[in-house]
C-alpha cells in the first residue's frame, strides 16, 4: 500500500492542504493522523493512503486519488489472479482448462482479471462502493490509464466480437462475485454460438448423401423433394452446402465410407521404433506385380506376386520372393532368403492373409516360424494402417514398375497399355515371345537390383547425419542403419550350418500304416516305419520335389527315414504274363471278326455258308488287323507312339496323355523335352486340374 511523508504530502500541494513540510507536520499532529516510523533512509513518519482518505478534506482525497489511479503507462499492472484447475458449477459449458478454451475466451477472462485487479485497489483506499463509481467515471471519461482503457471493450466482449467501451455498476459487481466465488473461470464467458437446431430437411438430405455411391449434392438435391414432408422446403444448393461443412468430416462421410475407410478421417496412433533392435520385430507382406512380364512356362504375359520381409527397426528389406500367384510357398521362400541372407528374427508381424495364416506358417510344431523361434502376429482385418511400413515399401514396387513399358497400373495411360497389349500379342503369335516383356530371369535379377536400391537410399524414418561427401544432412539408408546396430555390438543370430534346408521344408502330420505314409500327391514306404505303425509322425517334403520325404517322431523330431515315393510297389503281373494274356486277346477278336464276316457274307449269297480254307485280305480286314497290332504293341509296353497333342483332339485324350507323361516323368522314364514342355504348360490350365480331380476319385473309369 502507498504511504507518503509529510514532505511529500506538501509537495504534492492538494487542495485545502498546507503546502510546506513543518505546517503538514503540525496538521498531522493535531488531527492524530495514524502514521508509522519509515524505515528507509531518511527516517520521519509516513501515512498509509488508506488512512488518510479518512482524514483528508473531499477536495484533497479527489486529488490524491487521482494521482493514485493515473500511474504511468511503464508500469506494471497488477498480477492475473492464478487460473484454478477446478471445475466450475456455475460455468459446466465452459471448458475448465485455458488451452480448450477460445482465444476469445480467454482474452476476455485476462481482461476482466486485469480491471477487478485495478478495482480492489481503489476499493481499499475509498471502499468498494465508491472505487465502482469511480472506475465507471475513469471509463466513461477516457481518464483511465490506456492500457486499462483498451481493456475495457475485450472485457465486455461477446463471441470473439468488439464490446462496448462503458463500464456499468452491474457488470463490475458480477464480476467481483463470480470472480470470489470460482476464481478465473467465473470470468470466462459462455460461448454465445450455441448450436443451431438442425432444419427440417436435415435427416432425409443426410439419409441420401451418406450412400457408398457418394452421390454428389447436386444430385441428392434433385431427389430430395421426394423425401420430404409436403410442408417442408427443399433448401438451395448453398444452404445445403454450408449445412454439410458445419458438420464434422466424421459425421459428413459416415455412410459414403464403410468402419475402415472411415478411419482415415478419424484420430490414430503413431507407432514408435525406438528401443528396437534389427530382427526384434519383421513385417512382410505380398504385393502383386503392376507390370507384366513373361510367364516361365508358356512365355505369356503375367503379373507375378512378390513377397517382401522388411526389418521395423532399420526398414531395411533381407528378403524377398517372386512366384506365379500369391501362396505360401512364395512367403516360405522369401523367409528362407531372408534368414540366409542376415539371421533369424523374433516376431512376425503381418496380415491374416492365407499366405501368412496356414498350418505350414504357424502351427506350434510343425509350422516354419515354430521351428525358426519366431512369434506370429496378425494386425486386424481391414486395419492396414497398422501395417504402414510395409504398406508404404509396396509403393516403391509400384514405383519401381512405372520404369517398365508394360506397366498396368490404374494411372497407366489407357490408350498407351493398349498399344503395348496388341504389340506383345503379335510378337507371341509370330514368334512366341516379345521383346517388350522381361524374362523371369531378368524379372528376378530386376527385383535384385531394385531391392539393394532401396537399402542403400536415404529413408525419412530414420535419423539424420552428415554426408561425407557433400557435408550436408540427410536421413540415413536402411544399410547404414544396420551398419551401426552392427557397429554398435548386434549380431544377428545365424541358423547353424547343415540346418538350412531341413528348417525350410513344410511339415506335415501323418498317420503310418504298414511302413507307409500317404499324401495328397502320392504313398511313400520305408521299412523303418514298420514299427511305427499307426503311430503319428511328421513328414517333411520338398515342394519342388515329390520323389522323397523325411519322417520324424511326432514326440522328439528324431529322424526315422528317407521314405521314397510307391518303393513298395511292383507289377501286377509279370510281363510274360501280360503279353500272353495281350495275344489271348488279340485271337479272340480275330475269331470274332471272321464269324462276323462269314455271316455277312451268307446274308448276301444262296443262304448257305461255303467253308473256305483262306480268307480274302480286303481293306477292311487290312485296317482291322492293323488295328488290333496296335493294341498288341501297347500291351508290351508302356508307350511305343504316344498321341502327340493337336488342337483338333477332344479334353479326355488330351489328358490322357498328359497323364502318360506325368507318370513317366515321376518313374524317372526318359521323356522327350518337347513332350515335357508341352505338359508344363498343359499343367496350368484350369482343363487339366478338372480332369485330374475326376481321375483322383474315378481312376481309369474316366476314359470309358
């Protein structure tokens, strides 16, 4: 509080006061004004302001209290009462925290603050009541210091606008109790943009925007007439456009995108690698070729599949795998790749595509991460946002094939794909392959090359250093982050030589009977397994393979046997015993075509049949012994003039000479490399697996 001397009383000359130093002195005395000894320098009394606006004349206690309330612009007003952090009752609207509140908002409270502040000075030398009129005085007659003056408009502000410049008692008095009973937060003001209520259209303009299709609102408004009450007016384009924006986009495109697609609107979670070593955590997943290359069998174009293995916390890729469609094998060889290539990883994180989800992937014993220690783990369906950074290590695949002039993806210039379609299948027609597609050869050295590009380019997810040779910064490359865990004391952990290719073989669980073990595609036998008999054993095999395959015990893995593919089987009968049982044949049928032709013959003669010691060779006899020669030579043998394949010839005898290969390639039989590449191709065709399904459960009852 401000005291003053008598000296300083004199010089400040107040009306009706004396004006030297010794005449205030005896003033004071004679009237007992409460005063105090000073303890600064200089010593004497001094008095309180607030006594002696109880002693002063009117004339002087206006005078001193203008002097009081007119500091100087420099200095400094008095502290913002502290903001609570309590609720308030009064004030449930508003929120209780500064940083949820409008600018507006908060300016208006700061300014309230700053003139109560102001008010409880004056109060204590003249009183609350008579400090209120004061103020309002000050304000109304500009006399108020200016940094208080230019408060007084955002204190009495509505809704971020301007208020007025004038002061009322009310409002000073509202102030004061809301600012004693809730502290800051009673002098926040409400925000007067309640919300609208919605109109009478609302609902039906909603219920026909909010469609998959996303209808444009031009055309919703052409139909909403229809939809509404007979009363209700349809709104014009603006009012429905600005009913629209005020929405959320949440709210707005709830309907035209399903719960997934509506999450990219909504709030998400970053997910930080930091603290992760190389191979804690490995994402994959498959990415479908958007550039045809040439098909390995038949030369086609084709779009492959590439399954990618990419280390979270270096983004650097150890492993991939290229195939002719999306399955398992490709995503078991490109872990192979990828754990020869750096080491063995520990959590697995991927989609729940049937690739990653299977038995060969993730069983407990038999599956390829259980027998390599790692950990599956699946994000949710439809949630590939959790996957970002393999998904956006898709985009440079894309990226990649844009160099390739068969490039097909959705941006591709449509006119440009079709001149490159009909030129590809030109050069197929004329010469069975085009020079415009890569080879599956060159497509994998390709994929090489792309890949070792990614890994040695800076990356934005990672941290920046300085370039040795430019000296400026930049983010470091997948191969320089790893280079420093490496550094830095990593290892990864290897696969211990001489395991590589038992680890990689998918296992199955089968029953064995009588030293056989039965799969799909065929039976295997080993002697040693005769013991084992009715007991469950894992079988490993090779995809590529089918000759030969390593059982194991189902308790231990303990290796039991090679067992090799139908080695307990041997011919029904001996081959003497066919071909007599061949020319048994062969005679009857040529006693029964010479009864036939004898009887023939009566039917056209007197009616009797003349015994004749020869028979006439004519050329129906010719082509049916030719015929039946034929029959003689196919029963001693397996294949002496195979039926080579025409486009003319029917399904079934296609097949079955597909199926005549297919046996002899897997008896180790020679077969012709134009036989073999014929039924590679013949293989993949949807004709082939039909048929192949009904020889399965119907054997040779097919053909009849």
């Amino acid at each position: 509080m401000k005291a003053f001397t008598a000296a300083e009383l004199a010089a400040l000359a107040l009306p009706e006061m004396p004006t030297t130093e010794s005449a205030m002195i005896r003033r004071a005395k004679a009237e007992e004004w409460q005063g105090s000894r000073r303890t600064a320098r200089g010593g004497g009394t001094e008095y309180p302001a607030q006594a002696l606006m109880k002693v002063l004349p009117p004339p002087a206690k206006e005078a001193l209290l203008d002097l009081l309330t007119e500091r100087p612009a420099t200095e400094q007003l008095p502290a913002v009462i502290e903001q609570p952090s309590v609720p308030v009752a009064s004030h449930q609207n508003v929120p209780t925290e500064p940083a949820l509140l409008a600018d507006w908002q908060r300016n208006c409270a700061d300014a309230r603050a700053a003139i109560l502040a102001e008010l409880a000075i004056i109060a204590e030398l003249i009183g609350v009541e008579r400090a209120v009129l004061k103020l309002i005085k000050m304000a109304d007659s500009g006399q108020m210091r200016p940094e208080l003056m230019a408060l007084v408009p955002v204190a009495n502000a509505r809704a971020g606008k301007d208020g007025s410049r004038h002061l009322s008692y009310r409002t000073l008095y509202r102030w004061r109790t809301e600012l004693a009973r809730d502290g800051w937060n009673g002098l926040v003001p409400l925000d007067a943009a309640r919300p609208k209520p919605a109109p009478a259209w609302a609902a039906a303009l909603l219920k026909l925007y909010r469609v998959p299709t996303k209808r444009s609102l031009a055309a919703v408004l052409e139909d909403l007439p229809s939809h509404l009450p007979a009363e209700v007016a349809p709104p014009s384009y603006d009012q429905a456009r600005r009913f629209l924006k005020e929405l959320s986009i949440v709210d707005r495109e709830r309907g035209r995108h399903g719960p997934n697609g509506l999450l990219k609107f909504k709030a998400f979670k970053r997910r930080s690698t930091d603290g992760l070593v190389p191979l804690q955590v490995v994402t994959a997943d498959g990415h479908t070729h958007k550039a045809d290359v040439a098909h390995p069998i038949h030369g086609k174009p084709f779009r492959p599949e590439i399954c990618s293995l990419l280390d979270v916390a270096t983004r650097y890729c150890f492993g991939w795998s290229a195939g002719l469609a999306e399955s398992g094998k490709v995503v078991m060889d490109a872990i192979r790749h990828g754990v020869s290539q750096l080491g063995l990883f520990e959590i697995f994180y991927t989609d729940n595509g049937s690739g990653f989800i299977n038995a060969a992937m993730t069983d407990a014993t038999l599956g390829m991460l259980g027998r390599l220690g790692a950990t599956p783990q699946n994000s949710l369906p439809g949630r590939a946002q959790a996957r970002g950074k393999i998904e956006r290590f898709q985009h440079f695949w894309k990226s990649s094939a844009r160099e390739l002039i068969t490039y097909n993806g959705r941006d591709m210039d449509g006119e440009a794909r079709r001149k490159v379609t009909k030129r590809v299948a030109a050069d197929i027609r004329a010469t069975g392959t085009s020079r415009l597609l890569m080879s599956w050869q060159d497509f994998l050295a390709w994929c090489q090359a792309k890949v070792d590009e990614y890994n040695n380019r800076p990356h934005r997810s990672l941290k920046k250093i300085r370039d040795a040779l430019t000296g400026k910064l930049r983010h470091m490359s997948p191969a320089e982050a790893l280079a420093e865990f490496r550094a830095n004391g990593w290892e990864p952990e290897l696969v211990p030589a001489g395991t590589m290719d038992d680890l990689f073989r998918p296992y199955e669980r089968r029953r064995t009977q009588r030293g056989e073990i039965t799969l799909p595609w065929g039976r295997y036998f080993h002697a040693a397994l005769v013991p084992f008999g009715g007991e469950m054993v894992r079988v490993g095999y090779e995809m590529q393979d089918p000759r030969r395959v390593w059982v194991r015990t189902d308790t231990d893995g303990r290796l039991i046997c090679i067992a090799e593919k139908d080695a307990n089987v041997i011919p029904e009968q001996p081959a003497s015993a066919l071909e007599h049982a061949a020319q048994r044949r062969a005679k009857a049928k040529l006693k029964l075509a010479e009864r036939d032709r004898e009887l023939a013959l009566a039917e056209l003669g007197t009616g009797a049949i003349e015994h004749r010691p020869e028979t006439p060779m004519t050329i129906e006899l010719a082509a049916q012994h030719a015929e039946l020669e034929a029959e003689f030579a196919r029963a001693g043998t397996i294949m002496t003039a195979p039926i080579k394949p025409r486009d003319e010839q029917d399904e079934r005898q296609r097949f079955r000479h597909a199926l005549t290969i297919k046996q002899a390639i897997e008896q180790n039989q020679p077969v012709t490399a134009e036989d073999r590449q014929w039924f590679e191709g013949y293989a993949t065709t949807s004709e082939y697996r039909t048929h192949l399904g009904f020889y399965e459960d119907f054997g040779d009852a097919m053909f009849l």
